[in-house]
C-alpha cells in the first residue's frame, strides 16, 4: 500500500491531506461544541450539521465543472487558502453568532465538495493504475487514523483550552496543506468552455447512463441508504439496547476505525488475486451480515467483533469502489462525476439518517439494524446475480 508514495505528486497530495484533515476533526468537535454551548439548545447542531449536508448534496454536483476546466491543483489551493479564511472568522467574531456560524458551516461544506472533486479526480493523473488501488487505500488511511488518533484528542483540548485554539489549529493546518499542494504538478483539466450548466448536466448524464458507473454508484448509494442506520443508531445501539453507556459507544466507534484501517492491508492483496469488482461486491455483502448481527446479539463483546468486521469491511468495498468509479469516467469529465458521486452518497447518508429516525421508535434499534443489514447484503447478492459490476474498458479510463 505504502508503494503509491513512491510517485512524487501523490506524495505531497497525501500529506496535504493528512495535515488538513487532522485539522478538520479538531475544527468539528470544537464547532459542535460552540453550537451547543453557546445555544444549550440540540436544534443549532443539527441545524449546523443540516446545512452541510446540503452543501455538500447540492452544491457539490454545481461546482464539479470546475475540476474539469481548470487546474486541479489551483482549485485545490484556493479551496484550502478559502477555508484557513473562513475558519479564522470563527474565533474572531462568529462564535456567539449562530447564524453567521451556519453560513460558514455551509461554505466550508461547498469548499470542501469542491476539493474532494478535484483531488479524486487527480489521483489516477498522480499514480499509474497499478498503483492506483493502493492510492486511494492511503487516503482512506488518512480519514480512518483521523477518526482513531485526534478526535479524542480534540475533545480534550476543547475540554481544557476551549474552542478557539481548535480553530486557529484547524486554520493552520489548512495553509501548511495548501502549501504542500503548490508543489503538485499542474493537474489541468481537459474540458472546454461551453455552457456551464449544460456541463452540470452532462457530468449527471454520464454518471447514470455509464454501465460501470451506475451499476457501481447505484449499488453503493441504495445500500448507504440501509448501512448509514448503523451511524445514525450507533449510540442508541450502545447505551440502550447494549447498556456500555457514552463510554461504550467511544469503544465501538474505536473499534471501527481501527477494523477499517486493518483492512487496507487485506484489501490490496485480495484485489491483486480476484478482481476490483469482486472484491467489492463481497465486501458489501458481508458488511451486511455483521451488521444485522449486531441486532440479532446484542451482547457487548460481540458487539466489539462486529464493529471490528464493519470497519474492516468497509474499507474492502470503498477502496475498490473508488477506483472502479476513476477509472470508467472519462479524464475530461472526471471531476463531475466525482463531485455527482460525492453528493449522491451524502443524500443516500440523509436519507439513511432520516429511515433511522422513521423506523426506530416504531421497530426498535435492534430489529432496524438486523433489517438494514439484510437489505445491505440483499443488494450485494442481486447484483452479484444479475451479472455483477462490469469491468471499466481501457477507452473509458482514457
């Protein structure tokens, strides 16, 4: 995994990333902290987190043109050097101001699409396809050991210093990114300057009309639907059907993580003796059996095992994921179609959330996962039946 770090431009795209996204877990905690501090009242953090992901869902496909028509990198660094901005703003006038936060909250979410689009549009410019597996592996790393490592740690700086250092922190991390991004080749893209909103369109078109890449986004999406219930359910899982408590649910949570970093270490080899599409497809079903285990035994160590499982399994159908997705989209669309997948997993993730919210109080937390988790598997199963995920050709990863 660790050989895509060989090839000079991934490099300082990976690091860039690490550094940003540390100061991103920090920035979250400490947002969400002063939302609910300063209001006392749930209704802002969700307001907040609300407008994220309606940033995210609808913003996202709006500004994947750009990733297509300027450089990648340039866009990048604007991205980066607009968001050290707008978190300076937090600690300097915006922290007793709830609705100015939410516009920001909202801006970085936007910002953030539009940096996503264009780094995993970058990748398979970055490292040759041999190595492209490995690549998105290491980025995956990079969330995953954010998630193990500094959102605990962030929760006790905020807990000790309060927030503002958390956003000077967060601001910084983004100008050391940029400046490590600066050193990337020019990524330049390759789309030409007609209607810009015909380019919204067509880069939706692609995404659905591609055999790869809607069998692909289409299965992903459907089973985000039913698996982002584990998520959303997690800590109702944890202190009311397991009875662990706050403190239990920072264990499972952990365990994740710390599963879905392991598997990046089996996902390549598997890739490597049976095919992306395989390994991809088995790894969805199987997060599906865990995780309806995890409601048919609700016992604390098993519990521990599951999430474990999940975690690594995750990772085994992401990874695959992603690569299959860069490599059927066209170069000259690439960036839209990763900012229409970006946003179709956010709405899927919405709309798991809100099943959650729908079904819980009427089933209980442990039928709804065993439910979901079924349904997980029943889409990795009936599109293992119908054929499977077609293999992208060498004329569409042109």
């Amino acid at each position: 995994m660790w050989s895509a770090l060989g090839h000079p431009g991934f490099r300082w795209l990976f690091i860039s990333s690490f550094i940003s996204t540390i100061g991103s877990k920090i920035h979250r905690v400490a947002l969400l902290f002063v939302a609910y501090q300063e209001t006392q009242n749930a209704v802002w953090v969700s307001l907040i987190l609300g407008a994220q992901f309606v940033a995210s869902a609808l913003l996202g496909p709006l500004l994947g043109p750009l990733a297509d028509r300027y450089d990648r990198r340039v866009l990048m660094v604007i991205a980066d050097l607009a968001r050290a901005f707008l978190v300076a703003c937090i600690p300097l006038f915006a922290m007793d101001t709830m609705p100015l936060l939410m516009l920001i909250a909202f801006s970085m979410a936007a910002l953030e699409a539009l940096h996503y689009s264009a780094s995993q549009s970058a990748i398979p410019e970055l490292v040759p396809e041999s190595s492209l597996d490995a690549a998105n592996g290491l980025m995956t790393f990079v969330a995953r050991f954010a998630d193990v490592t500094f959102v605990a740690l962030a929760g006790v700086l905020v807990a000790n210093v309060g927030p503002a250092p958390a956003f000077w922190i967060d601001a910084t991390s983004y100008l050391i990114s940029s400046a490590f991004l600066a050193l990337l080749p020019p990524l330049r893209g390759k789309d030409g300057r007609g209607n810009y909103f015909a380019s919204v369109v067509t880069g939706l078109q692609i995404l659905w009309q591609n055999p790869v890449l809607s069998r692909t986004v289409g299965t992903l999406a459907l089973a985000a639907a039913f698996g982002s219930v584990e998520a959303a359910l997690g800590i109702v899982y944890a202190v009311g059907a397991l009875k662990v408590g706050v403190q239990g649910f920072g264990v499972l949570e952990a365990l994740m993580a710390g599963g879905a970093i392991l598997g990046l270490f089996a996902t390549m080899p598997l890739i490597r003796r049976f095919s992306r599409e395989a390994v991809f497809l088995a790894g969805l079903g199987a997060f599906g059996v865990f995780m309806a285990s995890t409601g048919l035994f609700p016992h604390p160590l098993w519990a521990g095992v599951a999430m474990l499982a999940l975690g690594f399994l995750n990772t085994m159908f992401i990874v695959p994921a992603r690569s299959i997705i860069q490599l059927a989209a066209p170069s000259e669309v690439r960036g839209r179609v990763m900012a229409a997948f970006g946003a179709t997993m956010q709405s899927a993730v919405l709309m798991g959330t809100f099943l959650a919210g729908v079904l819980e109080p009427r089933l209980g937390v442990l039928a709804v996962l065993f439910l979901s988790g079924m349904a997980v598997s029943l889409i990795a199963l009936t599109v293992r039946l119908r054929g499977g995920i077609p293999r992208p050709s060498q004329q569409e990863a042109a």
